[in-house]
C-alpha cells in the first residue's frame, strides 16, 4: 500500500500537472502548514498537561481545523467556493486525517513512544492527503 502510495505521488511530481501538483501552490500549503502544526503542537501540549494524549489532541485539531480552514481556502487554493459544501467536505477530509492521526498516536504511544515523537511521527502521512484532499475536493 506505502509502496503504490509513493508511486502515485512520484508520478504527479514527475509531471508536474498543475490540475494535481503545482510547485508553487504546494510550497504555500507547506508554510501554511508549519505555521497550522506549530499552532496546533502548541495547543495539544497546553491541553495533554491536564488531559490525555487522546483529548488533547481533539481539542487541537479543531482549534487548527478553522485556522488552516481559513489560510487554505484564501491564500493557498484561492477558492471562490461559497456555502457550506466546502466547509463540509474540508471537515471530512480533516476528520479523516484526525482518526488516522488518532490511531497512529495511540499505536506509536503503544510501541512505546514519547508523547511528541508518537505526534511528530503521525504527521507527514497526514499532510499529503490533507494536500490532495484539499486539492482534488475541498476547494476544486
């Protein structure tokens, strides 16, 4: 599955097609990105000193949720989407990458891992398919 997972991503980039890959776009939801996980990171230590890792990590998706919402859908994908469509498929494509983030937290915390490298190491899956989720149906 990793292995046909790289493959697709290796052709897109190899071609360069701007309906699936634009360097420049990418490169703003990269800095978008860092400044949504530094936020997000930020918010999930605060909430785990008094929570579980589990809560805590609700609490800052969804702080980071309306935060990348907003910098995605003006300055990333300059979308002209209006209505509730793409704030409901944004949210699905986030809820998705929240329970694939939970399970991957909770297996790392499982194996063994810190709190912070269970997080870190959840976090490079869930950005490439926010990337194409977001791209492909949230603000196509």
């Amino acid at each position: 599955m990793l292995a046909a997972c790289k493959s697709l991503i290796a052709k897109i980039v190899r071609r360069q097609n701007p309906q699936y890959f634009d360097i420049r776009e990418f490169a703003r939801f990269c800095c978008v990105g860092l400044a949504n996980t530094a936020l997000d990171f930020c918010v999930f230590m605060i909430a785990s000193s008094w929570l579980a890792a589990s809560p805590s990590r609700v609490i800052a998706w969804v702080v980071a949720g309306v935060f990348s919402y907003v910098l995605n859908k003006g300055h990333v994908f300059h979308s002209q989407s209006r209505g509730a469509k793409p704030v409901i498929r944004f949210a699905l494509v986030n809820l998705f990458s929240l329970l694939l983030g939970l399970a991957c937290l909770e297996l790392f915390l499982f194996l063994g891992y810190g709190r912070l490298a269970a997080y870190v190491v959840t976090l490079p899956a869930i950005a490439l398919g926010n990337y194409f989720g977001y791209k492909l149906w949230s603000f196509k």
